[in-house]
C-alpha cells in the first residue's frame, strides 16, 4: 500500500496580512505532479485543511479543483480529516454522498468509528479516520456522558480502542490530528490548550502500522509508528529554516512501513536574512529576491527608512528587525525608583548609550543641554501667557 502523507494545507492563510493563495496553488499543482508520478494508492490529509473555519471563497475553490483532479483526473481515493482550524461540520458536508467518488472524508465526532477499507495486491488495510473532534476532550465528555476524559490524552486513548475494535483488517492506518508528545512545535500552529494537556501519548497508537499524524508543522517521527509530514509551506519565521515535504509512505504485506519525504516545489520561500543595511543593498552580496524576507539589520545607527529602500530589492519583505538597538548594553535593565529620580539629561544619556553602544560625547552633551534649557524656556514662556 502506497501512501502519499500531507497535513496543514491551511488554505486561505494569511502571512502578516499577505494572502499565501497563489503560493498554495503553486504548490499543490507540484503535488498533483507527484501524485502523476508515484501513483499512490491514497492520498492523505492530515487536518487543517483550511486556515480558519469559514474559508475564503477563493481557498474553497482551490481544493475542489485540486480534488478534483486527484480523484477524477488521476483516479486517487482521498482520505481527509478536519482538524482544530476546520470547520467540522463544514468539512463533514455530504461526506457519504462523496465516498462513493472516492473521497472519504471525516470531520465531526463518530460514534461507532467505521474505517474506510482499501485493497491492495496484498489484501485489504482499514484506515481509521480520527478528526480533531474525535479526541477533543469537551466533545468526547458530551457526546458520551462521561466526566473521565479531562484531557487530551484520556479522549485519545478512547478513540483509538474504538477505532481498533472496529477493525478487522490484519493492517491498520490511524489518521488523526493531535499533539502527539515529544513533537517539535513552530510559531504557526494554535495551541490547542494551555499547560500541556493537549499532548496524547504515541503510545495511543500502538496497534496501528502506521499513524498519518496532523498539527505539527515540522516533518518528523514521533513514536515507533507515527509521523508528521508537516505543513505545505513554511508559515511563519520561526519555520525558515525547515525543510518542508510530503511523506511517501509503503505499507509492505506484514504491516511494517517505510517513510520517505518527497520534496515540492514553491514559488517563494520564506528567508531571515542578517547584515548590516548597507551590505544587504549589495547585490552581490544578497541577490533581489521575491521570497519573503524578514530583515535583521545588526546596525546600531540611525537608518531612514530602511523597509522602503529594501522593498526595491525585496518586494515581498515583511519586516524589519533592530536588535542591536536592544542589546546594546548587554542587558536589560527594569525601571526603578531610583530611575524615576534622574533628570531628563541622564534619561536621555543612558537612551542614547543604549541605542548606539556608545555615551555621549562631551559636544554632544553640551548640545543636549542647550536643547533642554531652551524647551524649559519655551515652556516657561507658555506658561506666562496662559
């Protein structure tokens, strides 16, 4: 059995308010081109399919044509799950209708869990779809009426003994959308609690060959028999330096599996890069580019208006970053008493040392004072005339 493995398409994402759509169509017209020249047996989505749960019309578009074109172009079944930025019941619309054209989709809490079954030349392999609701724990405590499943785990452990019981297959796939512990996190994805009881134990997992995880957006194992595949694209800074994939997995007749990434094509990446102002304009130095870019400028002067300049070069850069301008003094000092005591000649000496490394010099304090005596005028001056 032949799996092509993704998860976090997140369609319709916004990135620091720039629309990521073309980015995602680009990417997914590769996957398309993979899925042409592997011939899986299913394609796999592992959750968060869409960014937020009422979509832009623009994203619902995109994954209906690329569906389609995976299920009718290509003749590839789809097994999709919604996960915490679904809407599950969105998600869940006309799934029975739609498995008889080969999509097979799970968004809402089951009760009873049934696997979809797929053949191969080796005989059949039950997927068990396990959407975010199937293991959230406010929805498992209202749908079954037991106060037990507090956490994330708890609620987990009860999906996965449904889900096995109702297999009878010899191999068996769980895909669910989960905090599995021991995962690397990133930046983008939404914490689906505080304080740690959104983790699930792998050990959940256990009577599955192979677990199709969602969430998490590095590609990465996790337990014996499960694995991340991660997000399509890098979504947040935090991510620059991931390699982002799709996971190529075979499922052999005894159950055991191998996972390889498969890497896609994209139109922007998403880059740190780190110099001063002057050598970033460089060209030779740092080529014009169209990925997006954050800036991390190490001067510690005064620049004018460096986003702007840096636009001609970068047209898609994103930010600006000063940290010199915060470590100059090596450290960062709270406000005290005794700081609320200095005059405004301290205050400012002390800013001025902390923006630029350097203290005052004796001309420029001079210069300072002589500004300061002349505000106390003026304001003096105000003062008599009102």
């Amino acid at each position: 059995m032949r799996l092509i493995h993704t998860a976090d398409w997140h369609l319709g994402r916004l990135f620091q308010g720039v629309s990521l759509l073309e980015d995602q169509a680009h990417i997914l017209a590769d996957l398309i081109r993979l899925i042409r020249d592997e011939r899986p047996d299913a394609l796999v989505i592992a959750g968060d399919i869409f960014d937020r749960q009422v979509a832009p019309k623009d994203a619902i578009r995109l994954l209906d044509e690329t569906l389609k074109e995976v299920i009718t172009g290509l003749k590839t079944p789809v097994l999709m799950i919604a996960g915490n930025h679904d809407s599950a019941q969105r998600i869940d619309f006309s799934s029975d209708l739609l498995a008889d054209s080969g999509l097979h989709i799970r968004g809402t809490y089951q009760d009873p869990i049934t696997p979809v079954r797929l053949n191969d030349r080796h005989g059949p392999v039950d997927f068990c779809l396990l959407p975010y609701e199937q293991a959230e724990p406010l929805v498992v405590r209202t749908r079954t009426g037991d106060t037990q499943y507090g956490n994330f785990d708890a609620a987990m452990s009860l999906a996965c003994e449904r889900a096995l019981t109702a297999c009878s297959a010899d191999r068996k796939v769980a895909i669910a959308h989960c905090f599995a512990a021991g995962g690397n996190t990133s930046d983008s994805e939404r914490p689906l609690s505080v304080g740690g009881s959104d983790q699930v134990s792998p050990k959940n997992f256990e009577g599955f060959n192979y677990v199709a995880l969602g969430h998490l957006h590095r590609p990465q194992k996790v337990g014996n028999n499960g694995a991340y595949s991660g997000s399509l694209l890098k979504y947040s800074f935090s991510e620059a330096s991931h390699t982002k994939s799709v996971s190529l997995v075979e499922i052999d007749d005894k159950g055991a599996f191998t996972r390889t990434e498969q890497h896609l094509s994209t139109k922007r990446d998403v880059r740190i890069v780190e110099s001063e102002f002057d050598d970033l304009l460089q060209t030779d130095r740092e080529p014009p580019s169209e990925d997006y870019v954050l800036a991390r400028l190490t001067d510690r002067g005064a620049l004018r208006d460096p986003l702007a300049r840096l636009r001609d070069k970068f047209p898609n850069i994103l930010g600006v970053e000063r940290p010199a301008l915060f470590s100059a003094s090596g450290q960062n000092q709270s406000q005290s008493a005794e700081t609320l005591k200095r005059t405004d000649e301290d205050l400012f000496a002390s800013f001025f040392q902390d923006v630029t490394g350097e203290p005052l010099t004796n001309d420029e304090r001079n210069a300072l004072q002589q500004t300061l005596e002349s505000l106390g005028k003026s304001n003096e001056d105000l003062a008599d005339a009102t």
